[in-house]
C-alpha cells in the first residue's frame, strides 16, 4: 500500500521499461543516452521524450538522435 501509493509512472508503465522521459533524457553522458534512446521500442515513448526534450532542454543533437531512432522504428514496422 504505501510503496505503490507513492508512484506515479504508469502510462502503460511508461512503455514497459519503467523510465521516465526525464529518467531516459535527463544526463549529459553521451553513452547512456544512446542507450537511452536505443531502448525505445515505440513510437508513443518516443514522442513523449521528443516533447520532454523540446518543453525542458531543446538540445538539438538529441533531438537529431530521437530522429533517427523514429526513422529506425518506422522501418522495422515496414518490414
């Protein structure tokens, strides 16, 4: 009771991972969030980072990165 009364993720538990667009976006080092971003597997998380970072950091080189992996996951649903 009081653990879960806590949370507020959810949002289809922020696309299964359990991460926040502020969690995935939210350090500088470069290596985890191409990891971050690698780990997006669909297309609502990645629409919510890409609003996270244009409402909270605009930085445009992740913004070209959140780009990339839209391309990638649009071309994984066509095939």
């Amino acid at each position: 009771m009081g653990d879960d009364a806590d949370r507020t993720p959810s949002r289809e538990e922020n696309s299964r991972s359990g991460l926040t667009p502020k969690q995935r976006l939210g350090t500088a080092n470069p290596r985890l969030l191409d990891a971050c971003i690698a780990t997006i597997h669909d297309l609502e998380t990645l629409q919510e980072c890409v609003a996270y970072e244009n409402q909270h950091e605009q930085r445009v080189p992740i913004l070209e990165m959140l780009a990339r992996r839209a391309e990638e996951l649009r071309e994984e649903d066509e095939s």
